[in-house]
C-alpha cells in the first residue's frame, strides 16, 4: 500500500468512532480485538489516536547509564502515519518521555500506544502527539528496561482476552472509549463498512432530534 493510500485511510479512520469499529469487529468475526481499560490517553485532553501499528518491545533487564541505543535505532524506521506501539514486562518504569516523542514526531510518527508508563505528559501534550498508556511514572527506562526488537509481533493486554496480539502494518484506533487493533488484512473493509454504520447512526440521531421516538427509530432503522 502506497503512502498516500495510507495516509488517506488513517484521515477517514479519524471521522469514525471506536465504538462503531468495535461493532464491526464483531460482525466480522473478530471479537478480541478490544485493548483493556487501562489504555488511557495522557494528558486526558490528548485526541484521538489513528494510523498503523510500528511495533516496538523490550524487557527488563540492568545495563549502564547513557542511553539506549537500540531504542534509538527502532525509532529511526518509523514513517508518515505510525503509531509506535511499545510492549514489553517494564511495570513501574517509564518506556518513553518528551525527547523520544520529538523525535518520532519528526519522521511523521502520529502517536503512541503503551502497554507500560510514560513520563513528561504535560510537554508531550504542548506537542499535539497522543499518547495512550496504561500509566505514568517519573521513572526512566535507561540502566532498567531496554528495547530488544521492532517490527515484530507483539501482544498488549486485551479487554476481553488477556492479551491482543498486534502485527506491523495492523491499524490502531483510540478515542474516548477505549483503544481497538484492526488487522492489517482486513483494514479497508472495517473502515468501509464502519462508514456505513457512521452515516446510519447521524441519520437516527437527526430523526431523534426532530421529533421521532426510539421506538420508531428503531423499527425504521433496526439494530445498531
């Protein structure tokens, strides 16, 4: 998929609301898909967060101080459109703060997603980059925790499975609501049809607001 294909479905994606993917999801067959309650965007008034997963993982483990050069490297390949999405057993400390968001910033990189903590919210947040993450801590990952691989599968922890594995190239959605992985195989059809829902949902909403009973909103209109 080209660049700007890409970027045109991520800029649809952002008119559609999680709970209307989620329905979709399920409709599909694809009912895990939902991220634990947890995920919550930092600072709260962050936005929505949309593009395709880049993933990113490490671990536990003590080395020195200054720097880890194998994060450095992961981010570099990052692209118009990503969402890095960071995994890995680092409870307690932070995965990222202000410098490293800057600089995914920088190559086009539109958010993140933690299944861990981040730390420097506020100065994140003057920069327009969405973050969702399980927590925030003041603790920093360097001589702690230290990425080991990228572009890599992945699992975050799932809302109605303990784990939601997300591929590269998976598209990542998150609002209000909560936080959703589509699989990158069927991303078109999800949003096509979610479109769809999206149209049907503003016209009953219209025809509430005119006047009509839920009760005949739902007979005219069925299910949704």
């Amino acid at each position: 998929m080209d660049i700007e294909t890409k970027i045109s479905i991520r800029q649809r994606f952002l008119a559609v609301d999680t709970s209307n993917v989620g329905d979709i999801l399920d409709e599909m067959g694809f009912s895990h898909q939902g991220l634990a309650a947890d995920f919550l965007p930092y600072p709260s008034d962050a936005g929505k967060l949309a593009g395709w997963a880049y993933t990113i993982r490490g671990q536990h483990t003590p080395f020195g101080l200054g720097g880890d050069a194998d994060k450095m490297q992961a981010c570099a390949g990052l692209e118009e459109g990503d969402i890095s999405v960071w995994s890995g057993d680092g409870e307690g400390i932070c995965y990222f703060g202000e410098l490293i968001a800057i600089g995914m910033q920088e190559r086009g990189c539109v958010g993140a997603l933690v299944d861990g903590g981040i730390r420097d919210v506020r100065w994140i947040g003057e920069r327009n980059f969405p973050v969702f993450a399980r927590y925030r801590t003041p603790i920093q990952s360097i001589t702690r925790w230290k990425v080991n691989g990228w572009q890599c599968p992945v699992f975050m922890r799932g809302a109605t499975t303990s784990r939601v594995k997300v591929e590269p190239g998976d598209f990542i959605l998150a609002d209000e609501d909560g936080a959703l992985v589509i699989p990158g195989s069927v991303v078109v059809e999800v949003l096509e049809q979610s479109e769809a829902l999206t149209r049907k949902e503003i016209e009953i909403r219209a025809s509430l607001d005119s006047g009509m009973s839920l009760a005949e909103a739902l007979a005219r209109y069925g299910h949704v």
